[in-house]
C-alpha cells in the first residue's frame, strides 16, 4: 500500500520574481531575468549577461536562520522553503517536526564561498582560510538550511546530480511519502551564479551571448543562471483533511544514467527515461498534455531532447516550452522551477512559453514550443525533464489531483 502525494506549496527565488505570485506572473508575461553580470568580472569573456536573484535579502524571508552564517546558496535554499511551506499553510499541519523532510539539489554548492576562500588562499595562503567561511563549504549545508530553517527533523538529503537533481527530490519525496517514511517534505534545488561556472560552460562553447533560445533555428546556447526553488509535499489523505490548496499531485517518476559521456546526452536513454516515468506513473504516452522541457538551447542538448521526444510520443509530440529562455539554466535548481511551472500549468490554466523564439530548428517537425506567449490550456497531465552532465536524467510526472 502506498499513499498519494500532491504538491501544496511552491516557493521560487528566481531572477523572474520571488515568490508564487511574482513568479507565475512573470511566466504568464513571458518575462526575461536575464542581465548584466553584477557579481563578478566578465572581463576577457564574449558573454556578459546571466540570470542574477538582484535585490534578495535573506534576512526578508528566513524566521530562524541568520544569513550570516550561511553561503548563498543555503540562504536561497532556505528561503525558498521557507516560502514553499507558508504557501502551503503547513505551519498548521505539521505537528511533529521527525515527520518533516527535506530534500534538496544542488550542482556547485557553495561556489561564491569556494570562489572567496580560493582567491584568500592565492593571496595568503591556507593560515588565511576565516573559519567562519570554512565552515560554509559543505555542499550538505543547502538541505541543512531549509532543514534548520523549517525546524525539520525528519531526513534532511542534498542531492548533487548537477541539473537534473530537483528532479531527483521530487521522486526522493514521493517514495518517502509513499511509503509512509515520513509525512511532509520540502524539496527543490538551489544554486549561486559563479565566475568558475560561467567560465566553465564559455570553454564548453555551451553560452549563447545575449539570449537563450531554445530549439530555435539560430540557438547558440545557455546562459548561466542562479536562484532556489522549494515545492511542499504531502499525502493526499492529509491534504484533503486540512482542506488544504492542491497544485497537482505528483503521479509518478524515471530514473537512468547515460554513462557515456561527461556532457552528451544519449537520446535513447533519455527516451527510456521517459518511458520509465510513464509505466511508474501509470499513464501512456498520449496522456501527457504538455512538457517542461530541459531546453538548454545548446545545439546538441536540444537535438538529444527532441529525439528522444520524437521516439517516445511520435511525430505529434504534445507542447514543449522550455523556462530557461526566461530563467537561464540555473543549475541544480532547474527542474525544481520546471516542476513549478508544471504544477501551475495544471493548477492556474496556462502553458509557459518559450521567448526569444523566432524559427523552430527545421530538423525538429511537429515541435510546438509554445514560442513567446503563455497560452491558455488546462492539462491533466505535465512532464518534467530533467538531464545532467554525467548522463543523469530525471523525469517526473505531474497530474491534476483527482
């Protein structure tokens, strides 16, 4: 016997807005959070531009933690669940802190931290390592500060499969919850813009330099980005019992590893991954109403998606939108705000669009990216993909609660 799990709190932090409310606005408008990079010097690079969080401040979101002691990337972690769980009312429901989980993903961690101690280093040497700083590094601290933000007691896991590891959460929480391990849990994924990332994708030739398009003709690429995402799950039973606000509930997930290469993605394991989400879900192909794609906008990343795509739902594939022509690619975090965007998909109506599109790839036929306006739709149900270096996809399926 397993139990059902939904989704009743949503907490983005992203370059687009923070918080529910701002954030599907802000994918209804079709609005870039792309900028000028303000927290380090692009000097020497082609690419100038990324998807910045400006103007957060922890301290306006966190009721326990002090962002003092917390890197970034925790302070994004936190604060995303922080408002994951007030959107969910879950102050209300959760009585025994050992019955509260929390899973998050992450690529790089504390990179601004590693970037900070690193330059201390080169000018001092380690006797200039603050122990303060330090104690930062660990990237376990991502789930530790939404965990001790929350007063969590129950399982407190940060996964590290790179961009597709929100994806991983999500499926961790739905076992947990299935099974009865726990009751509750906040999952998502969190990420810092950093120099040694941006510049690690620029040697890759994987930046575009002004906008990111995905599955367009002319695409030339991603562009780094940072934020938090936190999604509150609970069981059915106990949502309905609070009358609690249902997003979606969340049916089902797949897991494979590539293992081929550190950075191409192999399509056939990607649709396998497809059909292994399917079959957990317990739906077929031609259920799935709409795709939060990967959608990097990288010309082989994109191609590997869509043949993928193509071999498992045919030559009429449902609408795929990918947010990062919004958000950029924010690492870890990335299929967190896709499951977002899927959730309010299901639950307020809309289709995110895809911007920055003017002519679909002529080798991907029958592709409808939703291209530059949200549309109005009411899928039953939403596919989130989720692919990472390393070969390690994650899909998960969302469907209206029923």
């Amino acid at each position: 016997m397993t139990r059902r799990v939904v989704i009743t709190g949503l907490g983005p932090v992203a370059s687009t807005g923070i918080g529910v409310e701002a954030f599907a606005g802000a994918l209804r408008a079709g609005t870039s959070g792309i900028s000028q990079v303000r927290s380090f010097d692009t000097t020497g690079f082609r690419t100038h531009r990324a998807g910045e969080v400006h103007d957060f401040d922890a301290s306006d979101h966190l009721h326990r933690l002090d962002p003092a002691g917390w890197g970034r990337s925790s302070q994004f972690a936190a604060a995303a669940a922080r408002l994951a769980f007030t959107d969910a009312g879950a102050d209300r429901a959760v009585t025994d802190p050992a019955r509260l989980g929390v899973c998050m993903g992450t690529t790089s961690g504390e990179s601004q931290v590693m970037e900070e101690l690193t330059a201390r280093w080169l000018a001092g040497g380690y006797p200039a390592t603050p122990t303060g700083l330090a104690r930062q590094v660990p990237a376990g601290r991502v789930a530790e500060a939404a965990a001790l933000e929350l007063g969590a007691a129950g399982p407190a896991v940060t996964v590290s499969t790179a961009c597709s590891a929100s994806n991983y959460a999500l499926g961790y929480a739905f076992d947990a919850i299935g099974a009865g391990d726990v009751d509750f849990m906040v999952v998502g994924g969190a990420d810092s813009v950093c120099r040694f990332a941006h510049a690690g994708f620029y040697r890759l030739g994987a930046l575009a330099e002004d906008h990111c398009a995905p599955f367009d003709r002319d695409r030339t690429g991603v562009l780094t980005a940072e934020g938090g995402v936190g999604l509150y799950l609970e069981s059915l039973d106990s949502a309905r019992a609070r009358d609690a606000r249902i997003y979606c509930e969340v049916l089902g997930y797949g897991l494979t590893c590539d293992a081929q290469h550190p950075t191409a993605p192999d399509a056939a394991s990607v649709a396998r991954c497809m059909r292994l989400a399917h079959d957990d879900a317990g739906i077929k192909a031609e259920e799935v109403d709409f795709i939060c794609a990967h959608g990097t906008a990288t010309p082989a990343n994109d191609a590997a998606e869509y043949t993928a795509v193509r071999d498992v739902f045919g030559t009429a594939p449902p609408p795929m939108s990918s947010i990062k022509s919004m958000l950029g690619h924010t690492m870890g975090a990335a299929s967190g705000f896709s499951a977002v965007a899927g959730a309010l998909a299901i639950h307020s109506g809309f289709l995110s669009p895809t911007i920055n599109h003017h002519v679909t790839d002529p080798g991907m036929p029958g592709l409808d990216v939703v291209p530059n306006r949200a549309r109005p739709a009411q899928p039953r149900v939403v596919q989130v993909n989720g692919f990472a270096f390393g070969g390690n996809n994650a899909i998960s399926i969302l469907g209206a609660a029923r």
